[in-house]
C-alpha cells in the first residue's frame, strides 16, 4: 500500500507555528493526520519536517502521539520527501501537506485507487480542480521521485515537490475529477484568517468527525462565514516560488551563462555587457536616421557602458543584444522594462542599429522569440509597449509579431518641438 508522507514545519511566514494551533482541542498537525490515516489505502503515515531547531516540536509531537517522523532540508522539500522515501523504502507515495486540516479521507481514497488500477507516474485532483481547496491529493512512484530529484533545478520545483513531475512528458499523469460539483471554497490553512474560518467549522459542527458534504452543508447555512477568508489568494506560496524561478533563469541569462534563442534563427539574444559598448554602437545613436525615434540623440562609449551596468544591476530589467550566429556581430538590442513579476507582465523596446539588417525581418523574428520565450519560462502572461504613432516601421514589425493596438493616446509625446498620439499595443500569453 502506499505510504502518505505529510510535510510540516513551524516556520510558515504568514502564520507562524500554525501546525500547532488548536482545533477543538487538538492540534492542527493531529487533525491532519488523524483524517490521513483513516484513508483505508494507505499504509504507513510519516511526517516529514526539517532539521531547524525550530521543528523540534514538531518531532515530540510525533513521539509523543506514535506517528513516524523524518528530518530533512528545511528549504529543499523535494530533497526531504526523496531521502524520506529512500530511507523507508517507498514504491509509492502519496504527498499531504499540513495546512489542510479539512482533509477527507474518501478523497484520499480515490485518488490513490485510480493511481494503483491505471498504472500511472503520477495522480492528482489538482492539475484541475474539481474539489475545494484544502482536500488536495497527489499519488506519484518512487521512480517519478527519483528523476525529479535528480533532475529539476527551479525553486519552485525544489520547494513544492512535484512541478517537476507535473511539467514534464516523461510520466504518464492523470488528474481525478470530483463527480460532484463542489463551490470554490478555500478550505487550506495559509492566514490568521483561514485559522478562523477553520476553527468555527469544527466550533459549528462541534464533533470530531466530519468531511467535505457536512462542511459544504454547514457553510450553506452559515454563509456569512465565508467573508472571513474566502478573499484570500490561493496557493500564494506556490506563486512566490515561480516568481523565484524568474528570478534565477534572469540572473543566468545576466550572467551570461543562457543565451536566447531558436536553431532555426540567424540571430541570438544575449544579456548586453559593458565590454559591448563598442564604437559601431555608438555610431548607431548617432547617426540621424537610426536615432530618429530615440529619447538618446547623441551618446558616447563610457556613457554606454554607464547605461548598459545600470541595466545589468537592474533586477526589473532584461536587456538584450541580437547578435548574429555565424559572426557575433552585434545589430541591434531588444528590452524588456519593467518586469513586473507580480502582475505577470512587462513593457518590450527593439531598436535595429545595424542599418544594413533594416526590412530582413530580424526585428519581428527578435520580437517573437523574446515574447515567446518570456511566456514559456519567465511566467509572465502580458507585454505592451507604446510607440510614436509616426514610426510605422515600428508599429508594422509588432503588428507582425502578434501585437495588438490597444489603444491610441491622443498627442502624447513631445517629439521635435511637436505633439504626436502614441500607440499603446500588446500581447497576451495563449491559453
């Protein structure tokens, strides 16, 4: 049978110690595993928490109320759930976190079954959600954990366990949809709030024993309960994480240790280095014709190198050469500025210096891949722009490239000593 292996920890950020918090009586942690174990598919139940000191607690809780305990890294929990498994000598596990002291067994129950009839990598309820929040399930083969182990590199995969697994085509995945269609509750325990809003479902119902159709009852007729936490973002600590991942394949491309680009393309992206500000771009910004839309009409070389370090030590900012492959010769520079990583989106610049690659295509062809790069790795969702109506070179290139005008600013740039509209233009990321 498979064994349930329950993450937990007292150092939640948003609400510290909260596995220990009381629940009529109990607390948290129990509550969980209490419900976990009563799941007639599994086997054995273990709790998984780290080696700080401050999880001490945690592991006398264990000792204190017979429940097996591992310690591994705090931080790198696919780490921890990998020697867990290891040192027990799992073949299939089945992964609960500890902020859901609203678990239902049943549910455990079906996902597990269909993970054992299917011969599956890996079973979830969560790749879509059919079920409320906080009665999540994930079912996956030690071989599944294995290769995530040794192969995923994000922080995101590394903290949350199972991205990697998800994301990839190596395993054979299936998700398990509810057969009853159940409100988008929030049933997981991330907030001060969500500590409330639990506490008086178990103060309500006032028994031990209770799953999701007497929670969904219950909450039908206490609906003003539902204002406590149901405003409260959904798996935030995930989207940290993502955010984490961004931040790590930015700073590889800064470094210079991850190019952009496609085999298919005569040209790659690269992050611009003081070393590139060479003569030949400085004559791009001085020269009338490739400078006519710029804000910089003149420029020396140690003012570029200025200007490309203070882009480099900008983490908001992705800033970009076209070089060509078979040369290195550098042509041109794309930028992304600002990356708001909070609202998934990003505002794109190009210029094409190099006047002699002027009407090839290179300016679209850079466009679509940054933007579709961007959307495939950085998680972000949107890229706009906004551009002097008069530059229609520029407008045709986004066109182009899949940009759409959103809207149009009546006489908002000031561009030799006259008024002109700007054209605000954007994408969006593809479902």
């Amino acid at each position: 049978m498979p064994t349930a292996i329950i993450q937990a920890r007292m150092g939640s950020t948003r609400l510290p110690e909260k596995v220990m918090k009381p629940l009529l009586n109990k607390p948290v942690l129990w509550r969980v595993a209490n419900r976990v174990s009563q799941a007639r598919s599994i086997g054995k139940l273990i709790i998984a928490t780290s080696i700080d000191v401050k999880d001490d607690a945690i592991v006398e809780f264990c000792k204190d109320n017979n429940i097996l305990v591992f310690r591994g890294s705090e931080n790198d929990v696919l780490d921890r759930y990998y020697q867990c498994a290891k040192e027990y000598d799992m073949k299939d596990i089945v992964r609960i976190t500890s902020d859901c002291p609203l678990h239902d067994p049943s549910v455990i129950d079906m996902v597990i079954n269909e993970y054992l009839i299917g011969d599956y990598d890996y079973v979830s309820n969560t790749i879509e959600y059919t079920f409320p929040d906080g009665l999540d399930v994930e079912v996956f083969s030690f071989g599944a954990l294995e290769e995530a182990w040794k192969k995923a590199e994000l922080p995101s995969e590394r903290e949350h366990v199972t991205p990697y697994i998800r994301k990839s085509d190596n395993f054979k995945k299936k998700n398990v949809n509810s057969t009853k269609k159940y409100p988008p509750y929030k049933l997981t325990l991330d907030y001060p709030e969500d500590y409330q809003f639990i506490k008086r479902i178990y103060e309500g119902i006032g028994k031990e024993e209770f799953y999701i159709d007497e929670i969904i009852k219950f909450l039908k007729k206490n609906p003003e309960l539902l204002k406590i936490n149901q405003h409260l973002k959904i798996n935030e600590g995930y989207a940290k994480s993502l955010e984490a991942d961004v931040r790590q394949i930015m700073e590889k491309i800064k470094s210079g240790r991850q190019n952009i680009t496609v085999n298919k393309r005569s040209f790659y992206l690269r992050e611009l280095k003081e070393e590139d500000a060479s003569q030949e771009y400085c004559n791009w910004l001085n020269d009338p014709e490739v400078n006519k839309f710029l804000e910089t009409k003149k420029t020396t070389i140690e003012e570029l190198k200025q200007y490309i370090k203070e882009k480099r030590e900008n983490p908001d900012c992705l800033f970009l050469g076209i070089f060509l492959k078979d040369t290195n010769k550098h042509i041109g520079n794309i930028k992304l500025e600002p990356v708001d990583f909070e609202n998934k989106k990003a505002t794109l610049g190009i210029l094409i210096g190099d006047k002699n690659y002027w009407g090839r295509g290179i300016c679209t062809e850079a466009v679509k891949l940054l933007v579709d790069y961007v959307f495939e790795n950085l998680n972000l969702e949107k890229v706009d722009l906004g551009v002097i109506s008069e530059n229609k070179a520029a407008i045709n290139c986004y066109l182009k490239a899949g940009f759409k005008i959103k809207k149009i600013e009546q006489r908002a740039i000031k561009y030799d000593n006259r008024f002109y509209d700007k054209v605000i233009m954007e994408i969006e990321k593809q479902a």
